[in-house]
C-alpha cells in the first residue's frame, strides 16, 4: 500500500468529473457565463492551496465512502445542483473511467503521466482566470517534486493501490459498451496489440544468456498480435508531450454516458466479515471527521464563497434517464 496513492487518485478522479460536467453544460445549452463559474468555482474549492499540501503529505488513502463525500461537496462547491441519480451516475462514470485508464497503462509510471493529462486540460478550463490559474500552477510544482524521481518500482505500488481502490466496482458504461471495451458483466477487455512501453523491444526474440552475462543463443518466434515500438518517453515538465493519449476529455464528441449497475456484480462487495460492520462505520466516520479537518473547516462549503449569490442556483439533469427514475 502506497502513501502516495491519494493525489494521483482525487486528481484524476476530479479531472474526470469536470470533463462529464463540462460535457453536460454545453449538451443543455447552460449560458457560457454560468457555465464558467462552474467550472471556476468548482476547480478553485479542488484545488484550494492548503487543502493541495495537506493531500500531498504521504497518508493512506482515503476509503470509498470518504472519497465519495469529497466528490458529492465539490460537485455542490458552485451554483450548480444535482440529484442523488445525477451524483450516483456521475461518480460511476468518473471511477470507472479512471479505472479503464489505470488498467492500460503499459509502465507504472505512466499513472502520472494520465494525471499529467487531466491536470492539462483542467488548465486549459480556467485560462481566463489568474488566480485560479495560479492555483493549478501550484499542483503542477506539488506532482513533480512528489513523483518526478520515483522508481519503477514505487511507481508499481502506486498503480497497485489504485487497482486495489477499484477492484470490486464493475459498473457498466454506455460509451465503453458500445466501443466494445467492457463486457456484458463490467469488466474490461483489455488490448493486446499497439505499442509495447517505452524502452523495451517488441516480442519475437528470446536470448540465452552465459555465466559471463554474453548472449550464447537467440531464438526467434513470431505473435499474431501487432506491436510497434513507442516513440518516445512521456514529459513530466511543465508544458511537456504526454505522449499517451490515456487520461485526455473523451466527451469531446456528443455522445450517450448513461452507467448501469451490472445485475451479477454489485458495485462493492460485502465483506464475508459482516459482524464488523459498527466497527468499520466508526472509523469511516473517523475519516469523514478528519477529511473535514484537511479542507480547512469550510473550504468546500458554498456558503463560503463570496460570489455564490450573484448567480440564482440552477439545477442540471447530467443524464436522460433522470426524470424516469425520479
């Protein structure tokens, strides 16, 4: 279990949530203007200067139940309103995109560079506004000093917690249904052709080595998958070529997002061991206590924003099926 898993996993998590709710703002025809102080307000709460340094300090990560209160605050932190349906679907959508991104990372350091991608385009949505600029400047400095000199191995445990985090949510996503890269029961297909990581050699030879480290022998086979070797390592700087395309907006083009909790697998898993349930909402209700402590006693309350009355609060229907639901 990494310490360093929490950043990767709100960063990511967050930048998915403004990329669908980017998505619905321009689908439901919201004016520009409430729809920038939005997206303004809920990326300032995000990124909030010292809530971004009591994250990047090395703890455990949080729980699902936590991580979700997080999420159900910020998504509120503005004018903007959703229904318990809209919420429910929206953080299904955000884990499980997330968790398809982490899933085809071919290195372990590749998770930083998709966090590197969210934190990208999230820059790009308040370019209009220094102050909040400065903020997510601030996050760009926080990720390199924590991650830029880690070690693959590191790196590995990292991606492992984050998998862990993920294990027993098996949602079911329209756009990955219709693209065929998620079955009928949640679960992803992953691919087995395209580029091997970077740095390694694509499959076909098999070399034998001597006691003096030479190479004695090499066979060769062939695969019937189709690989090509990558072109260059990802950037971590500032304004560097990601390079991977996991992690970037995939609304961009109008689409369905619909989710749909799978009839043979729930989206947690009960623990066998039912008789801890007190136990274990007692201490999810230690987390919640000292989340609320990190964010600074307010920071993501709407009251706290100064300008949050010179819009009127609209509600926004993120999906169709809303209205049948309710």
């Amino acid at each position: 279990m990494s310490l360093r898993t929490l950043p990767i996993l709100f960063l990511n998590l967050g930048g998915e949530m403004l990329y669908i709710l980017d998505q619905r703002l321009r689908a439901q025809s919201i004016p520009d203007e409430k729809a920038r102080k939005v997206m303004h307000d809920i990326v300032g709460t995000m990124f909030n200067k010292r809530f971004m340094e009591e994250l990047f300090k090395p703890q455990d990560t949080y729980s699902k139940k936590a991580m979700r209160t997080v999420f159900d605050r910020l998504a509120h932190a503005s004018i903007m309103r959703l229904n318990s349906a809209s919420m429910d679907k929206l953080y299904d959508l955000m884990t499980m995109a997330f968790k398809y991104q982490v899933s085809l990372c071919l290195r372990p350091s590749d998770v930083l560079l998709v966090t590197y991608n969210h934190m990208d385009a999230i820059r790009g949505f308040v370019s209009d506004n220094p102050a909040i600029s400065a903020q997510v400047e601030n996050v760009y400095k926080h990720l390199y000093e924590t991650y830029a000199d880690l070690t693959m191995g590191q790196f590995q445990i990292i991606r492992q917690t984050l998998l862990t985090f993920f294990q027993d949510m098996h949602i079911r996503v329209s756009i990955f249904l219709k693209d065929k890269v998620q079955t009928a029961n949640g679960k992803f297909v992953l691919p087995t052709d395209g580029p091997v990581p970077w740095d390694t050699e694509v499959p076909g030879a098999i070399r034998y080595f001597g006691d003096d480290g030479s190479v004695m022998k090499t066979t060769h086979f062939t695969t019937t998958c189709q690989h090509e070797l990558a072109d260059k390592p990802g950037s971590f700087e500032l304004l560097g070529d990601r390079v991977i395309k996991l992690g970037r907006n995939m609304y961009t083009v109008a689409r369905p997002i619909e989710t749909s909790s799978a009839p043979s697998l729930p989206n947690v898993k009960k623990s066998p061991a039912s008789s801890t349930a007190s136990a274990l909402s007692v201490l999810a209700k230690e987390e919640l206590n000292l989340l609320a402590h990190l964010v600074g006693g307010g920071v993501l309350r709407l009251s706290c924003n100064p300008y949050c009355f010179l819009f009127t609060a609209f509600r926004l229907n993120l999906f169709s099926t809303d209205e049948e639901e309710e």
